[in-house]
C-alpha cells in the first residue's frame, strides 16, 4: 500500500467522490477547503483542455450545499459556474453536491452498473486563491464498487490494492489533468525508455488480444521517446492509457501522463487474428497521436495556454501546429515502429489529402483562423462546415509534410531536428509562431516565412505534387465518386439523406439543400425510387439532365439537376500544385511510390 508523509486531509483542498448512484449515474463530491477566505469563491470550468469547446459542465451540477461545522455557510450563485461562500477563515469550508454522469465521451463524466469514468473539470469545483496548494482526492468505495477498481495518473498517498483511496496532486492544474477510470476493465503493463506504463481497457469482447495491444502500445513509445529523446528520458515518471470499448465511437483526449480513449470494440486486435484490420490500424494512429501530445501541447504548448483560464475560451491561432504536426507524426511513427507498411502509410497519407482537398472551405479560411475559429466552427460543426472552414488537424498535417519535404529536398534539416530544437528552445514549455519560425531559419539555413505565409496564413493549395515526387512517391488521379462529382455527402438508408451540399457543385445549382430526402429520379419521362446514390447513375444512363424528386419540409420537390461528366484526370489535381484553385475542384488521388530508397530515406 503506498503511503507519503503527508496526511491526506492535511491537503488545503481536498475533494472526497463517490459513486453514490450507479443507476441513477451520480457522483457525490465532499470538498473541503482546511482554510477559506472570507468571500470564498468556487467555480466549475466551462472547458476542458485539449478540446476547444464551451461544454458548461456546470448544469450536471446539483444539490449544492456548503456549511461550517454545523452551521450553513450562506452560499450565493454568481453566474452559470460560479459560487461564493460567506465563510469565517479560523473553521474548514465543506461543500457537499451531485454531479450527473451521462456522457460517454472521454471529455466529461459516466456512470452506469458497469464503469465510472470522470474528469477533474466535470466534477471538482475550483477553490479560487488556492489553485497552487496541494489538492487531495480520495475516491471511495462502497457496495455497489466494492469489486471495481481503480485507475488514474494522478500519484497515490493511501490506496489499497484496487486503487481506491486518496491520491494528491501539486494544485488544481494537475488534479483535473488526470482522469479517473473505475469498473472491472483488463489491465496490463509494460516499460518504454526505462518508464513504467500501464494500459487498462473497459468493455473488451472475450476475442480481445490484450497482449498484442500491450507489444504495439510499447512499440509506439519507444519510438516516440526516441524521436524526442533519442536515449535519453522522457518527461514523466509513469503514464496510462485509458480505453473504453464501446459498440460504435472513437476518439481520445491527451493528458501530461494519461491519456482517455475510446474505439469500436471490433477495432480492438482479436486473438489468432494475425493481419491488422483497418480499424485496429486506426486505433494504433490514435493511441500514437495522444501519446505524441504528451510533448507536443502538453509541454510544448501555444504561449497562450501558459496557464489556463478555466472560465472562458481560450485562443491560440497554434492548433495547426500542435494538432496538425501531431497528426502529420502519428502515422509516422507507425511507419518507423515497424507497425505499418511503406504502402499503407502513403494510403493513410492520401486518405488524409483528400479530406482537404474535398472541403470546399480550405479556399475561403486559412489554417491559422481555423484554430482560432475552433471553438465556434470546427467543435461545431453543420451542413455548412466543409463550405467555410478548412480543418487544422488535416491541412495542418499537410503543412507539417510541406515542411518536412522542404527541409530535407535541400539537405539540411528534417522536421524532426526542428521538432527537437523548439522543445530545447522553449524548455519543454510555452511557445510561439515566432519560436517557430526561428527554429527553422536556423536549422534550414534560410526563412521559410515565405512558405508559412502561404501555407499556414493563406489559402492557396499546397505543393504537394512537386514535394512528393522528389521523395519517391507518384500522385496519381483518380475518378471521383458520383457523390464528389455532384457535390454531395450523404448518407442511405431506404433512401438517400443529404448531409452537405458543397459550395458551387452541381446539386447545389440544382437547389437541394442539407436535410431533403432524395426519393426519386424522372428521366425521360419515367420516374424512378432511389435508395442510394448509385442508383441514380444506374437510371440515369447516358442521360446529362434528369429531374430530382426530394422531399422537404412535408412537401415533394422536382428539381432539375445537371449530371456531371466523370472528371478528366489526365492533366492532374489541380489542388496539389500550389496554386489558388477553385472551391469546386473534385480531386481525389493515391500514392505509390516509385522510388524505394528516395521514400526509405524520407520515412526511416
């Protein structure tokens, strides 16, 4: 049983949950303050770092109650999630309240019959003034958990052999920098660059290959702390990764020495099964991604998160840097752990230039004001989204390639050198655009601000073509899908569902509009059900006018629509060739390589 010298409720904060009510998914918080000022002030973030989105985790907040002994402290709400106590400073605050627990995404709070599963942000109010001093928290047990355990980054003082217990934490910042997963999950271990890390999965079928996950996850380490560190060590002393296999999901949020994920259960590596499947493929490129933040953001961050301001947004025009790289060196890693293939690396790679080059919105907003804009556009996203922003983790990734050809077509540097050189520049701390710009200046031999102005503060195309094939690697065109062609995304299901409409195609022209059902085709004087998209290629034959029948609103429409011809892909993607190209162009390519040693070099 681990212990520390320090008693826990000699901690100036000390927050005690429970989960009180599996069924009715709520935690109760005890939080007691040793010595509150006056006019104690407590608030509840509206945010949580790493995803850039108002939440207003306050409205899970109920039964909020703060008392002295056993005299009531006069407790006044001043906003959505800020209260203030009425306190004497010689008597413990306790505060006492119920935090609803429904969401099952790894930004907030669960809890069922089966697994809790919280963050700090979601359920710890911050004592204001006393953001610095140590923070305790004992996580309890009772009937209902008695045969759960515990897992958690944060450092235990008292815990039995199940986790439970009190863990501490050197202020606020690092208590809700560590998530807390409880429930009856798999757990396995293993060491990367001399550091012990442990990996814990909820929800996992009987087929589920733990110690697969546990050779890849490690591989995956090792590889990104020798990118870092080449054999040196690596910033934190442990480090967990928490993942929740769920029927239908995916994603993940970065912490300084955890991270919280979550995939489709049929993603999870299967026993006898020897080849990766496309989903576990993804799953290792999330599992590298958050892992590669435990440098880049999470240390390595914008000058703007020097210190969070838990009540508010917080912007930075930097997230296609710290997004978009990590995305750019997730796969990578892959590739240099041995864990994929040259030929699914440029498959992933072209999966990723295609995204951007099928949003219309990388020709109206720049990188830059995409990661400044995230908190209203890119976490918010609606029909009109592909129309008017460009997604910074896709292009900034994109970016981060340019760069990195750039670099090593002239023979002086790599991306990584330069990676390198920003975490010894800025300590392993806050950092700017200019810190940036310098780092390549220095190791390039020359700026490159021509190329960040263009790429990263402009909206021409990047020169990928050009970039590619001095590394080995053919772009080669492909013929779009009908539904590129049109303009459309879509989903089927008896019938075709418009999602988008893409600024300046032809289905637009037509008028269809996000949220019609596409019921039907008239051509040539004869009417047609559709149920999916391709039908309409089926029916229309060589037809180049036919009449769309939509419903919207109750009413049946009949809109006349132009097919497209299929796209001619003999003179190249225009969007590849660093040149201002229009909203509408429909490129769609692939890589191959044609140059083994060229791409070796590039890759290795």
């Amino acid at each position: 049983m681990p212990t520390s010298r320090t008693h826990p409720m000699q901690a100036p904060v000390h927050y005690r949950v429970e989960a009180a009510d599996l069924h009715a998914r709520l935690f109760t918080v005890t939080l007691t303050v040793a010595q509150p000022q006056a006019q104690q002030e407590l608030s509840l973030p509206v945010w949580i770092p790493g995803s850039y989105l108002v939440r207003e985790f306050s409205r899970n907040l109920q039964r909020l109650d703060a008392r002295q002994g056993r005299r009531a402290a006069p407790l006044v709400q001043l906003d959505k999630h800020r209260w203030q106590a009425t306190c004497r400073t010689d008597r413990p605050l306790v505060l006492t309240y119920e935090v609803c627990a429904y969401d099952t995404s790894v930004r907030t709070a669960w809890l069922d019959a089966a697994r809790g599963f919280f963050n700090g942000t979601s359920l710890c109010l911050r004592v204001h003034g006393q953001e610095d001093a140590l923070h305790a928290l004992d996580i309890a047990s009772n009937a209902a958990t008695t045969h759960w355990s515990v897992a958690t980054g944060l450092a235990p003082q008292t815990i039995d052999r199940q986790g439970f217990g009190v863990y501490v934490a050197s202020g606020y910042d690092e208590l809700v920098d560590c998530p807390v997963e409880m429930g009856t999950f798999w757990s396995g271990r293993f060491t990367a660059g001399g550091v012990p890390h442990r990996f814990v999965v909820a929800g996992a079928a009987p087929s589920f290959d733990g110690k697969r996950l546990l050779a890849d996850t490690q591989k995956i380490c090792e590889t990104a702390i020798r990118f870092w560190h080449g054999k040196g060590k690596p910033p934190m002393k442990s480090y967990l990764f928490m993942l929740n296999a769920v029927q239908d999901g995916y994603g993940g949020l970065e912490h300084r020495n955890s991270t919280a994920l979550i995939c489709g259960r049929r993603d999870l590596p299967r026993t006898g099964e020897a080849r990766a499947s496309e989903g576990y493929t993804t799953l290792l490129g999330l599992i590298s991604h958050e892992y590669f933040h435990t440098w880049n953001v999470k240390r390595l961050r914008p000058a703007e998160f020097a210190r969070y301001d838990y009540s508010q947004e917080n912007y930075t025009q930097l997230l296609w840097f710290f997004e978009g790289f990590t995305s750019y060196y997730d796969d990578m890693l892959l590739r240099r752990a041995g864990l994929i293939d040259d030929a699914t690396y440029l498959k992933l790679l072209a999966k990723a230039t295609n995204q951007v080059l099928q949003t219309p919105g990388r020709s109206v907003q720049t990188v830059a004001q995409a990661s400044f804009d995230a908190w209203v556009k890119y976490y918010r996203q609606d029909e009109n989204t592909p129309n008017a922003t460009v997604s910074y983790y896709t292009k900034g990734s994109l970016v981060a390639l340019c760069l990195d050809l750039t670099l090593r077509r002239e023979g002086k540097a790599t991306l990584d050198d330069v990676m390198r050189a920003l975490w010894q520049r800025c300590a392993g701390g806050p950092m700017t655009e200019a810190d940036l710009r310098t780092a390549l200046a220095t190791l390039a031999g020359r700026s490159l601000d021509p190329e960040l102005d263009q790429w990263v503060h402009g909206t021409a195309d990047l020169p990928l073509a050009d970039l590619l094939a001095a590394h080995g690697v053919a772009l080669k065109p492909e013929q779009p899908q009908l539904a590129q062609r049109l303009g459309l995304r879509v989903t089927e299901n008896h019938s075709v569902q418009v999602k988008t409409v893409l600024r300046g195609g032809p289905a637009e022209k037509a008028g269809l509009a996000a949220g019609d059902e596409w019921l039907g085709l008239e051509v040539q004087d004869q009417g047609w059900r559709i149920a999916r998209l391709e039908d309409v290629a089926f029916y229309a034959g060589a037809a180049t006018q036919v009449t769309a029948v939509v419903a919207r609103d109750g009413r049946l429409l009949q809109l006349p629509l132009a097919l497209p011809a299929p796209a001619s892909a003999k003179a190249g993607p225009a969007g590849l060739r660093g040149k201002k190209a229009p909203a509408t162009t429909p490129d769609t390519i692939s890589l191959t390589a044609t140059d083994s040693a060229a791409l070796g070099r590039w890759l290795g």
